[in-house]
C-alpha cells in the first residue's frame, strides 16, 4: 500500500510514520505548511506548525529513510479553518477549529491530493481505531481512553475512513509511544504535546479575536433583559463563562454568575445562575455520518459535546434535515458551534454542529 504519512513534527506522527514502514508499506513523508509567517517559531508547547515542527518532522523522515515534502496549504488553511473560525465568533457561536482542521484539511485537501497522487491512505499519528466489517469501516475510539482522540475526528465520512490509517489507535498509552520513539532513536521523543490553538501560538485569543473582529461595547443582561453590567466586546465570551463579567448589580441570591447567551446582532451578552446552563435539547442541520448512517430517524446513541468530555446516554431524532438531540440527564454548558458526535458504543455514528440549544430552566418571569 502506498501511504502518504503527515507528520506533523510530533513524537505521535513520526511513530505512527515508522509502524507504517515496519508494516512494509511504501512511506513518504509530508509535513503541512499552515502559516505564510516563515520565521514563525515554538513557543512552549502552544502550536503544533512551525519551522520548528518541519525541522523536526524532517530529522524524523531522514531517521526512517523515506522520501520527505513540505506542501503548503497556508492558502486553504486561511479560507477554511481561520477565516471560518473568526466568522463563527462574529456570529455569536463557539468554533472547534481541530474539527475544522481535521474536516477541510488533513482528511479533505490533503487526502484528496493523495489520491491524485497515487497514495491508497494518508497515515496520522491520531489515537483512533478504524474497524472493517461487511458493512463498510467504522471508527471507534482508541484503546486509551485518556488520549482518545474520535471526537475531533467524527467529522470523517466514510469515503476519507476508507482511505484513512491510524497506526497508534491500540497502543495502550502515550507513554509507549515515547518509549518506542527512544528505541528508534527519534529526537522528538520527549518533545512537548502542543495545545491551544496552532494560529495563535500566544495563547490569548481574545486579543487576536479582538484584532479580528473589532471590540465594541455592550451591555450585559440577565434572563429577564434587565441591564446588569457592560463589556468591551461580545467576541470576547463564550457559553458558561464565569470570570471577566462586569457586573453592576450583584444577583438576589449572591451566588455567581454565567455566560449563558451571546447575541452579536445586538452586541449583548447574557447571563444568569449555573443552573440555567443545563441543557435539555441541542440541534443542528450541518451534519456528516462516519461510515453507514443510521438506519432509523429515531435512535438511541452516547452524545459527547468536547473533546474531553464524558459521553452522555440521549436519543437523536433526524428529521427534515436537522439532527436533534435530548439527553437523559442535561448537558453543562453548551454553545452554538460546538460540535456534537454521536457515539454507539466505542463506534462513532456521526457528528453535527450545534445550531440550537434548549435550556432545562425555564426562565422566571
């Protein structure tokens, strides 16, 4: 088989690069120029592109003898991932731009130039598991629970898992990844995971949110529309958000308050008690199935709404285009543009973007 591995300049890529060698597949390396910043370096562990990252993807591809490229897709990148996630906040919703990544170029712009090149299957170094079954392949979760990573891939449809490979989804934990990376001798085998957002190494999004989009105050609402604070830009919050309210008036009952709507037409924010961001019904009419779709309209499934969040038992009903979705015990906190993935079991069903949420308090009038 010919794999076309993306290395992404991490211990996890470049392992799973160096099992899809040892398995006797013919390898080439490719690693994703994302930015057109050039002189664009690591900072910590935030960020997962830059010259660094090629560097080391590079010294990875050298150690395994395969063949090495750098490809940009700064370009694609910047239409569909950045300018998407900026839109996203200039709505009012909460974008996961990994999705986005994983959804328009890693398993679109990426496999379908692999495909174009010959390759049968770009290799990864994400913690998944792919199942074939008469019925088609399916994607399930990894062995390891605490580096599972299905969520952020529940957005691949059947034709990109069917060309998909992931060499590290059985391995039991992260810690065996690294060992086996010393074992081989790869310098980046104690290398820091990246995290936050990879456009924006600094970590602080609401000032690149603000640069962006523009900061213009607003006034701060309870559940009733009584004005109760101001802020200096509605960009800046997102659902369940507790810390930098400006509040005037301090609640009846004294106890803190949340983000729990933000409304860019007006520019206004509201908020209210904990309680009020339990979430009974979520929807969306944006929606992908990994693998077969379901048989039925109505369906019971386990529900994740973040990466790292635990699963919740719910029923899914799909009907006149819109997937809607009602837990047996209320979601925490759930914004407009989070991505819903449905799961059976390990299985992963589908996913959908969250257009609409259902508060399980009802408001006092």
């Amino acid at each position: 088989m010919r794999v076309l591995a993306a290395m992404s300049g991490g211990v996890d890529s470049a392992v799973a690069a160096a099992r899809a060698v040892d398995a006797g597949h013919d390898v080439v390396g490719v690693h994703l120029a994302l930015s057109r910043a050039g002189g664009t370096l690591r900072a910590g562990s935030r960020g997962c592109c830059t010259i660094e990252d090629a560097m080391d993807a590079r010294r990875a591809a050298d150690k395994l003898g395969m063949p090495f490229y750098v490809w940009d897709f700064s370009e694609r990148f910047r239409d569909d991932v950045i300018d998407d996630f900026v839109s996203e906040y200039r709505a009012g919703r909460t974008p996961n731009p990994c999705m986005r990544c994983n959804e328009k170029i890693k398993f679109a712009a990426l496999l379908e130039r692999a495909i174009e090149l010959g390759f049968d299957a770009v290799c990864t170094g994400h913690y998944a598991t792919l199942v074939d079954t008469p019925e088609g392949r399916e994607l399930h979760r990894a062995s390891d629970n605490a580096k599972d990573q299905s969520y952020v891939l529940g957005v691949l449809t059947a034709d990109q898992l069917a060309h998909t490979y992931f060499p590290l989804g059985s391995t039991p934990s992260k810690a065996l990844v690294r060992a086996e990376a010393e074992e081989r001798g790869l310098t980046v085998a104690q290398k820091p995971d990246s995290h936050d957002i990879c456009f924006i190494p600094d970590g602080d999004t609401r000032g690149w949110l603000a640069d962006k989009v523009g900061a213009e105050k607003g006034e701060i609402l309870d559940r009733s529309g009584a004005v109760i604070g101001t802020h200096e830009g509605a960009h800046a919050f997102t659902v369940g958000q507790r810390r930098g309210l400006q509040l005037g008036v301090p609640a009846a009952d004294g106890k803190p308050r949340f983000v729990l709507e933000v409304r860019p037409v007006n520019n206004t924010v509201v908020v209210g008690p904990k309680e009020a961001l339990a979430c009974a019904e979520i929807a969306g009419e944006r929606f992908t199935w990994a693998g077969r779709a379901p048989s039925a309209t109505s369906f019971s499934c386990d529900v994740q709404i973040r990466a790292h969040a635990e699963p919740v038992p719910a029923v899914a009903v799909l009907e006149d285009g819109v997937v809607t979705v009602r837990p047996e015990t209320p979601f925490d906190g759930v914004a407009p543009g989070q991505t819903a993935v449905l799961y059976d079991g390990t299985r992963v069903i589908g996913q959908f973007t969250i257009d609409r949420t259902v508060s399980a308090v009802p408001v006092e009038v």
